[in-house]
C-alpha cells in the first residue's frame, strides 16, 4: 500500500504538459518564414530558426514537411541549453518529435534550426509542448546576413551520419554548424542564410538558370511570387561569398555585375558593412582571380562615396567534406576567421 501511495503522490504532483502553437507570441523566428499562416509558419531556407524559453523536464515539436517530389525529408538540428547540439530528420509530412525528456526541472531554452535547404522542400512549425512556454529574451546584440552558395548553406560537410557518396546529397546537410551561424554565435549574433547550393553570381553551374541577383528578394528562392519583407531584418553586417560556381570570368562582366548587386544590397540596408569574401574552397586559379575582382569592385565602390564596403580573404583552402566542400570541422576554422575579421571590424 505504502508503494502505491507513493506513485500516487508522485503523479498528482507531477506538472502536466500543455500544448503551444506556433502562433504564440512567446516565440522568437529568424529567417525568410511565410506567415500568411500564422498557426503554421512555412520556410524554405537553409538556417531558419525558431527559439523558445519554456520550463519543465520534456520538450517535443510538432513541424510538417513538404516531402517534395514525395521522397525528400528536411534535417533539422536541436540546440538545447548549452548541450551539444543534435541532428533529426523528419519521416513524414507531419512529425510530431522528442526533442528532450529528463531535463533538470528548471528553465530551459531551445533553438530549432532548418540544416536543409531551400530544394529539399518547406518545413511548417506547429507548435511545441512542454510544462510551461515562457517570455523568449533576446540576449543578442547583432545581427548579420551571409550571402552564399552551397558552402553558406552548409551543404556536403556533415558526415556524422551517412558518409559522403552515400545516401541522398541532403544528408550531409548541416546550415546550423555551417560558417556563418558559427560566426554569428561566436560574436552574440542573429543570423540570416541568403544562400543556394550551386548559385552564382553571372554563371550558376549544374544546369540552375538564374543567379543570386535574380532570386535575392524572394520569400522562397524558388518561387518568384513570394517577395522577402527586407524591413523584417536589418544586419549590421552582410557577408558576400560568390564565385566559386562562377569560376573565372570576364572581369568586366562579373565585376559590374558585383557592383551593381552590392547597391541593391545598399539600398536595403543603408548602414550595414557589407563584406565581399573569397570562396573558402576556391583553387589556386579562381581565388587569384576572386581577388583581382573583389579588389577593384571595393575600389570602384569606395569611389562612388561608399566607405562601408571591404574585404576578407581566407587563408586557407577547406575541402575536406564531401566534393570537395568544407567539412564541419572545417566551418569551424572558417568562421574562427571571419569572427576575428568582423571583431576588428565593428568592435564588437
């Protein structure tokens, strides 16, 4: 009896858990997310990510997953508290998902971040269950945008699961450890990927028909009648890494080409430092002529009255991942790089 009784007490004190939609006002989004729907927010792009404060010792999430051309599941990658963050996929077009059970019964926090890109189709958020869904508090002080291609998105580097020539490309997808949200972390910054595997600046390779410039205000890369509200995010800093699938060009063409989209870039954001890099996987030949471009743009920039434009060039050439891609070790001494760069830079 005595045993009995115990449970008993143990599970009427036990705090029950309560559903929470995703049109909660106590969630934090970042990225290009559509809420024309607000119960459930739909993203395309790689490195979106929705935070949340909540107590309690469990925590589950609720997405659903275009499943486009009806094979294809999103990763997402889980950062809870200051634990290692982890990796899942979906397995259907709705998922209802544990993301932590026996946690200390404190307050907790937990950012859920898209590692698949804009062609593996959409993730829709739904809502989270937990004991208690708090007030988020934002404790970042900047926010920064990285304009890329397949290296941005942290395409072809995680191999913790399926090794490279194995599986489907998406599983070596990993936008959550991938340069830029590295860099962001280390400097106490949101971020934004604006970034497309295989995409160019003039030239896309892989049979792709347009070029950053052309998809650069969608909502969805994919999809031209969707436009990105750029009043939604303002950065204090815009990093441009283009080139690599554009391999050497006539320098007239790209470098008026860059200029012209650096001005777009200016017209959305007036005060930003907007940094133009050199492809981190780039050979011997392409990244001497990424230099000579990049340095007479911020030359022909800087004559025109814009003084906030300027440079990085990586050190080092990272192919360590998949087709000769940055591996996610490599991301990391990417983004020790660029921090120790926009550091100087901004002060920060």
């Amino acid at each position: 009896m005595a045993l009995v009784a115990l449970f008993s007490l143990v599970k009427v004190n036990a705090a029950p858990l309560k559903y929470y939609k995703a049109d909660n006002a106590y969630l934090n989004y970042v990225g290009r997310i559509n809420f024309q729907v607000k119960s459930k927010p739909r993203f395309w792009a790689p490195g979106v990510y929705i935070q949340a404060r909540f107590s309690g010792t469990s925590l589950a999430v609720d997405l659903n997953d275009e499943v486009l051309w009806g094979k294809n599941h999103n990763y997402i990658e889980v950062a809870i508290d200051n634990r290692t963050p982890f990796r899942l996929q979906t397995t259907g077009k709705t998922n209802h998902i544990q993301l932590a059970k026996n946690l200390s019964n404190g307050i907790h926090t937990v950012t859920i971040c898209k590692n698949t890109e804009t062609n593996i189709g959409y993730l829709e958020f739904v809502g989270l269950t937990c004991t208690r869904l708090l007030p988020w508090v934002e404790k970042t002080t900047h926010k920064i945008e990285f304009i890329g291609n397949s290296i941005t998105c942290g395409a072809s580097a995680d191999q913790s699961a399926v090794p490279c020539g194995k599986g489907v490309w998406q599983d070596q997808h990993n936008a959550y450890m991938a340069y830029g949200p590295r860099t962001a972390r280390l400097l106490n910054a949101q971020w934004h990927l604006s970034s497309y595997s295989g995409i160019g600046l003039i030239h896309s390779c892989c049979d792709i028909k347009f070029a950053m410039p052309e998809i650069y205000d969608r909502l969805n890369f994919l999809n031209d009648s969707l436009k990105w509200n750029f009043d939604k995010y303002t950065p204090d800093v815009v990093t441009v890494c283009l080139g690599q699938n554009d391999g050497v060009q006539d320098s007239t063409a790209f470098c008026t080409a860059y200029v012209k989209f650096i001005q777009t870039l200016r017209g959305h954001y007036p005060k930003a430092n907007i940094v133009m890099l050199s492809s981190p996987m780039g050979d011997e030949t392409l990244t001497a002529a990424l230099k000579n471009y990049i340095t007479g743009v911020e030359n022909n920039l800087h004559a025109k009255g814009d003084a906030k434009v300027s440079h990085y060039f990586f050190k080092s050439r990272y192919t360590g991942g998949c087709s000769s891609h940055p591996s996610i070790g490599e991301h990391g001494l990417i983004a020790q790089e660029l921090t120790g760069y926009l550091k100087k830079l901004k002060g920060w």
